[in-house]
C-alpha cells in the first residue's frame, strides 16, 4: 500500500479520510476507510458494483453522513448538516441521467447552475458569469449546442454538459462518479482525455470512479480499489491493475480476466 | 346578451377570486409538473378538505383545518419522495385514501345540515367575501414574489434535486419550501374551487404551458395566463349556462390543455430539430 507519509505538510492534502464508517439503512457501504489526497493529484477509483465507491465520493463532497471517522475536505470537517458551503467548492459528475425530453431548460441554462450556489441567495448571474459559462461550454466543446432544450443531448453530450456544470464552480476539487457508464466505446475515451486534459490545466484534484480499466493508467496518478466497503489496495495503475489483482477483486479466475481484457481493449 | 351582472360586487369579487387564485395554483402547477409528483398535489388538496371539514365539525375555522392538515400530509410524503426510500405513489395513495376516508368521516359526524361541507367540495366564487379576496391576495404575491425571488434555486432544484444539492443549493429545504407553498395555496382556493376540484386548476394550465415551451420563464407566465383565462372563461360559462362556477372553471382548463397538447411543438420533436439543424448551418 502506498501511503503519504506523515511528513507531508496540511495544506498539500487537500482531502484526508480516516476511518470513515458510513452506512445506509441496515448495510454499512464504508467499512473503516482512510485515504489521503494531495493537491494536484488524479486518483482512479475501482471496485465491483456495491463497493463503496460512490459513497466514498459521497463523504468527500459532504453528503455521506458518517458514523465513525473523521473527513477533512479542503480544510473543512465533515459533519451533519454543514457541506453546502463545501459543496460549493468541489465539483460533482454523476452518471448519465434520465432527463425529461421536454424538461424546459437550455443547455447554457444547466451549466450555469454550476454558478448558483456560488453566486448566493438574492443574486442573479451577471456578465462574468456568463462569459465563464460560455467559456467552459466551449472547453468541452458544446457551444454548438447551448440553445439546445437539456433533453433533446445524448448521453455522451449530457456528461459534457455536466463537466462543464461542475467547471463553471471553479472547483478546486472535482469527482466523477462513473461519468462514462453506458457511453460507447468512443464517448468514454473522448470523456477521460477531457477530464485529463481540464485536470491538467485548471491544476485540479481529481477522484475518478469508473469501470473503464483500458483508458486508466494513462490518465491516473493513483488508482484506489475498493471492494465491499474497504480500500483493498492502494497504489500506481501499472504495478496494482494486473491480472491477478482484478481476478481477487472481481472474484474471477485469472485466465478469465486475461481473455476479456484482451476483448476490452480495442487495437490501436 | 346582458352583462349588468358585472356590476355586481359579487361578481365583481369572483372575477378578482379567479385572477388572484388562477395565479396562484397556476404557478405552483409549474412546480408539481416539472417535479412530476401530481399526486402529491392531489393528496394535499383532498386532506386540505378533510382538514376544513374537522374545523367545520368541531366549530373552529375551516381555513386552519385546512391548512394544518395539508402541511401535515406534505410533512409525510415529503421525506418519503425526498428519499426515495419507499416507492412515493404507494405511501401517496395511502394517505389519499386516508384523507378521503377522514373528510367523509367528519361529514358523516357532524350534526345538522352538511350544505356547508358540500360548498367546500365543489366549491362557490360566487359567494366569495372580501376576507376571502384578501387571503387569495397575499397568497398569490407571496408565491409569486418567492419565485421571482428564487428563481435560479428553484429552477435548479426543479431541474434535478441532486445537482441543486452538489453545487451547493439547500435543495431539501427548497423541495419543503414548495410543498409549504402548495399547501398554502390550495388552502386558499379552497373555498372558493372546492376540494375536489381545486387540484386540476393547478395541474391543467400548468401541463398545458408545458406542451408548449422550452423555457422555464414562458412556463411560468403561460401558466398563470392560463388558470385566469379558466377561471374568467368558467365563470362566464357559469353565469351563461347556469351551471356551478367550480366545475365550468375546471372544464374550461381541461379544455385549454387539450388545446395546448394538440399544438404542442413538443409533440414533433423531430420537425423541430431540423429546424434547428438548418439554422445552426453556416
């Protein structure tokens, strides 16, 4: 397991998790996790299905509501009640969503919710508010589209849209939960060199949960595996997502995750 | 045809009751179409009645009644729709059996003659007194004013109560902000609709705006255009034909929506896009 040393000065950990205990009704989704995130750092999150993923993200942006544990995000201590403020800080991806077709709101509109909660009760948006809209509307390649009713996109234009909702927050911390699930083959690659190349140059701390193993380890920094409600592993994409390692996580015998990996990966 | 009967102060007073609370349900329709809880609505407006038929029982105001108990049904199925957690439309249809089952209850205790309980359920504009105008009032500039006011939180928890929430939006407190405003309105309207009827006049304008606009502003104002053009065209119908004011509103939105969704744009999607794809080209 690879894990910052003590040594590390505060401010270089952005996000510090330790012994987080979340649970939703009956079933404990984190089990005790700890981790550590430095400023700048692009972390990939895998695991199966029911892993805890989503509530590890969930903790991070202030809406997991723990048992045990201690979470400081951005300086800032985890506890009931008190994320909005937080929230306003880091961005959020989620998964594709269902959206009502005749939902009555443009593109541009959607986006600019991204500036909402920083812009504050009683405020309305103003010029520079727009330009920055417009601004990451173009970085994500959707200025085409910014007329467009929100329902009429495909799910790889929604995730777009949504990247750039989160942008517009002027995020110092951005998650991505599965934000390439059910996109084809394409959308999914096109996604992650997005999210690589907006980590890249707006200097970002990334938390990226995903399924898509081939395009990892050339964006990753980290990869953390999570598998029923731990941190099984810790540690660079090239020496932790081997064969072996993905066979023990998804309970599948090695020759089986070698044949499909080889399926996945698509030729260059 | 004669129209003196304009200038009567009751009919005077059911033309300001229309446009006041035309308004108001018409704009809170806006909120229940798009957050599609329509059910929500009509479990409100039916413990509002059984509310109003408690006070009328026990001898207290019907309006508190009214009132107390539609905020008490939102208070139940608010969290359970917030959550998710039990599907919404089963724990829904249960407390609107309940609060049908309570209003018929109360009307079956309470002594003497129920003609009271019976103008609750259909409802009577034209007996609309000047208390009533200004209950109407404040509540059609208080909902109004909220919207305005708030128009990017609620348009962003309307959107998707998750997003609203991951940018930093109190959307929980926003969601609960709306059903207070859906319980105060419907309590407002109630006597002057009637509990069975008060819920299509928030739906009908409000659904038939929605087949007609891809901007969430034109809704809204669409919307309150329509329920005053119901309840002024439903009460002339009333006045011409005789009939109760209630019901002649209520078929008068029915049949703006009918016309809205015929017309919808949004019904031919596809011709609409083509449009767009000729203007996009260079």
């Amino acid at each position: 397991m690879v894990k910052a040393e003590d040594g590390v000065s505060m401010d270089n950990e952005l996000i510090v998790i330790e012994n987080a205990v979340v649970s939703y009704r009956e079933d404990i989704a984190l089990r005790g996790v700890s981790l550590k995130v430095s400023k700048g750092e692009f972390v990939g999150i895998i695991g199966p299905n029911g892993a805890g993923k989503t509530t590890l993200l969930t903790v991070v942006n202030g809406l997991g509501k723990l048992l045990e544990g201690e979470v400081r995000v951005l300086g800032h201590y985890l506890a009931a009640g008190n994320g909005h403020s937080l929230r306003k800080r880091v961005g959020y991806v989620p998964q594709v969503q269902n959206i009502d077709p005749r939902m009555p709101i443009c593109v541009r509109e959607v986006v600019m919710i991204g500036r909402y909660g920083i812009l504050g009760l009683f405020r309305r948006p103003g010029r520079s508010d727009y330009e920055i809209v417009d601004e990451a509307l173009g970085l994500v390649g959707m200025s085409h589209l910014a007329q467009r009713p929100i329902g009429h996109l495909s799910g790889g234009e929604l995730q777009r849209v949504s990247i750039a909702r989160a942008l517009v927050q002027q995020p110092e911390v951005l998650l991505l939960d599965e934000p390439t699930a059910s996109l084809d083959w394409k959308a999914q690659s096109d996604i992650l060199e997005l999210v690589k190349m907006i980590h890249d140059t707006r200097s970002l701390t990334t938390l990226f949960v995903t399924h898509d193993l081939s395009c990892l380890p050339v964006a990753c920094d980290r990869v953390v595996l999570m598998k029923e409600g731990n941190i099984w592993g810790e540690g660079s994409p090239d020496e932790l997502l081997t064969d072996i390692n993905l066979g023990l996580l998804y309970d599948m015998p090695v020759s089986v995750v070698e044949k499909r990996r080889k399926k996945a990966v698509p030729v260059n | 045809m004669d129209f003196s009967i304009f200038g009567y102060q009751f009919m005077q007073n059911a033309i300001l009751s229309a446009f006041l609370g035309g308004i108001a349900c018409a704009t809170i329709g806006v909120f229940v179409v798009l957050m599609h809880m329509p059910f929500i609505g009509v479990c409100m407006s039916h413990a509002a009645f059984a509310g109003a038929l408690l006070g009328l029982w026990l001898g207290f105001n019907p309006l508190v009644g009214a009132f107390g108990l539609s905020l008490l049904s939102a208070a139940i199925i608010g969290p359970l729709a917030d959550r998710g957690e039990l599907s919404p439309e089963t724990s829904i249809g249960v407390i609107f059996s309940l609060m049908l089952g309570l209003a018929f209850l109360f009307m079956g205790l309470m002594p003497g003659t129920k003609s009271g309980a019976l103008e609750l359920l259909w409802g009577s504009i034209l007996t609309n007194t000047r208390s009533d105008i200004i209950l109407l009032g404040i509540v059609a500039v208080v909902v109004v004013a909220l919207v305005f006011l708030f128009f990017k939180e609620i348009q962003a928890t309307i959107f998707n109560r998750d997003t609203a929430l991951a940018v930093g939006i109190p959307a929980a407190l926003f969601l609960y902000g709306i059903l207070f405003l859906t319980g105060a309105t419907i309590t407002a309207s109630l006597r002057s609709i009637g509990g069975l009827l008060i819920f299509s006049l928030i739906l009908n304008p409000a659904a038939a705006a929605y087949q007609l606009t891809y901007n969430m502003k034109k809704m809204f104002l669409l919307s309150a255009a329509f329920g005053v053009l119901s309840g002024w065209v439903g009460l002339l119908f009333s006045y011409f034909f005789n009939a109760p004011s209630g019901a002649t509103i209520v078929v008068t939105s029915s049949v703006i929506f009918l016309i809205a969704a015929i017309f919808s744009p949004k019904r031919k999607v596809k011709g609409w896009q083509s449009q767009l794809l000729q203007e996009e080209q260079p």
